[in-house]
C-alpha cells in the first residue's frame, strides 16, 4: 500500500460477500443444470481468499492505522459496514463446509456471537438518534436484515432449523422497519450525494436473500411467500435499472460490489424454486436472471481488477469528501 492510499475499509468486505454468495449460486446451477462445477468451487475459493486478505488487512489496520479504525467505527455511515465482516464470515463457514465442517461449525458459532454484538451495538446507537439524514442510506441494512437472513441460511445448512427460524424473524421484521426509514428519507430528503449512490444496490438484497433463507428452511415445493419475495426482488431489479444512469454518475469504486449479493441472491432464488418444482414462468425466467448476474459479476471483477493493477483500488488519501464511496 503506497503512501497515498488509505487502510481497507470495512466495506471492502462487500468484495467476498458477493463472490461467495456467487459461488452458491453457480452450486444451484450445477445441480439444476449441470453447470460446470468448477466455476464454482473457483468462486468458493476465490471469496475465501479475498475474505482472509481483508481479514489480515483489517487487522493490519487495527495495528498501524488504529486511529483510523477508531474513527470509521464512530462514523454513523462507515461503522455499519461492521456488519460485513460476520455477513462475510458466515458465507465462509456455509462455504467450508464440504472440506472442513468441523471447522464450519466452529466459524459459524463465533460468527454468530459477533454478529449478535456487531447488530446490538449498531441497531442501538441507531435507536439514540443523531444520525445525520443524508447519511440513511441502504447500508441501514446490514446490521438487522443481512446478518440475520445469512444466518439463517447458514443455521439451516447445518440443520438447525429451529434457530434458523429464530433469525429468520429478525431479519424480516428488521428489513420490513428499515425499508420504511430509507424510503422516507430518499423521498423528502435531498438527493443522494454520487459518492454514496453505488450503496442503493444493497437495495436488491433483503427480498432475496430472504427468500434465499426462507427457501432454506423450508421443504416441498415452492409457497406464496417464496413468491412474494421474488416478485418484490425483481422489482427492485427493475427499479435499480432504471436509476442506473443516475447512479453511474459516480465513476467505478469498489463501492459497487454493494450490487453483487442481491446480484447473486436474485437468480438463486428462481433457481431453487425451479429445482423444487416450480414451472412455468419461473422456468424461464431463472436462467435469464442467472445470466445477468454473471453479466454483472463480470464487470465488477473486471473493473476491480483493473483498480487493483493501476494501483487504486483502496481509497485516496485525500480530504473526506474526495474519498471513495464505502
């Protein structure tokens, strides 16, 4: 890391969420279609990799960079980004699990203790008020509904089931409370600042990845409720479609990785409907989603990859309002 680039942020951890929540989706593929299953034990190990870099840069910059570490923790934006570093690890522990599930296991339960910390200490001082109104954005979600829908997923994969239940119920009534506060900023508040805008792909995220978890804990063929969520996913696909031109007024930051999980989210979703029985138009709608999402996850790696050879993929050390988006 040169001089002029600051330490890894919380939200690079967006970066092996949205691989591995890649790879589920390609692990779908391969049982439904017979997709090489290679691509995805690739992006398994790919999000693996990228999760234990950050993992050691973060505490890298706990060490050197401790006052900047204290700061992003104060900050009532950055510091939720907190809730990343559980999401990340546990998709690494449902990853893990066909190599090591002891070790899965153990990840998955002290995950799910930090998580737990991570979502009371941030929901909590969220709850005091004095947050700035042009700082609620989508990463309002992070805390409550995506560490929640995850580990209910992942609870599920080990077979507790009963848990998985447990978070499931925090997740949605996290994201049903949630939603209503960012929508009632982005309507009467001022226009989100282009920095920030990347951060609205987070909005794809809680319908799906719910559904993603609801269909985990459920068997049989596909109910009401799993269609639901589908349906508001693709909507809220749609929506961000059509606010693409004005989101992209902010030139390609890692920032844009807050895209990849629902990116994934969404065509796994149609995908594990189809695989338990569903027909009809979610036959054909599953592989023109999974195709997209490939679609997207190729120009998100691409893009990064580019940063990362020009030697600017972490933040400018510049003044705050020329940093990159979290």
């Amino acid at each position: 890391m040169s001089a002029t680039r600051t330490p890894v942020p919380l939200s690079y951890f967006g970066i092996p969420v949205g691989l591995l929540a890649f790879a589920g989706t390609w692990h779908v593929g391969a049982r439904l279609w017979h997709l090489p299953a290679g691509v995805a034990t690739a992006l398994s190990l790919s999000g693996l990799a990228a999760w234990l870099l950050l993992l050691g840069l973060y505490a890298h910059k706990w060490l050197a960079h401790r006052a900047e570490a204290v700061a992003e923790l104060g900050h009532p934006l950055q510091s939720t980004f907190a809730a990343l570093l559980p999401v990340a690890s546990m998709l690494a522990a449902a990853a893990l699990i066909p190599w090591a599930r002891g070790l899965a296991q153990a990840l998955f339960v002290v995950t799910l203790a930090l998580q737990l910390a991570v979502g009371l200490w941030l929901n909590g001082r969220m709850w005091m008020g004095g947050r700035p109104q042009e700082l609620v954005t989508p990463a309002a979600y992070l805390p409550g509904v995506a560490q929640s829908f995850v580990a209910a997923t992942v609870s599920a994969a080990f077979g507790w089931s009963e848990l998985g239940l447990l978070l499931f119920g925090v997740g949605l009534f996290a994201w049903l409370a949630t939603e209503s506060i960012i929508l009632q900023r982005a309507s009467v508040g001022t226009e989100l600042p282009a920095p920030l805008r990347p951060l609205l792909g987070i909005q794809l995220a809680p319908a799906v990845v719910g559904g993603g978890s609801w269909m985990a804990l459920t068997s049989g063929a596909p109910d009401l409720f799993a269609s639901l969520l589908l349906g508001y996913g693709v909507y809220q696909a749609l929506l961000l479609l059509r606010l693409l031109p004005w989101i992209r007024q902010q030139a390609f930051v890692p920032g844009y990785w807050a895209f990849s999980f629902g990116a994934a989210a969404l065509p796994a979703l149609a995908m594990r409907m189809v695989d338990r029985g569903a027909t009809g138009l979610l036959a054909d709608l599953a592989p023109i989603l999974f195709v997209a999402a490939n679609g997207v996850f190729a120009v998100l790696i691409a893009r990064t990859l580019a940063l990362l050879a020009q030697g600017r993929l972490m933040p400018a050390a510049a003044a705050p309002a020329a940093r990159q988006p979290a």
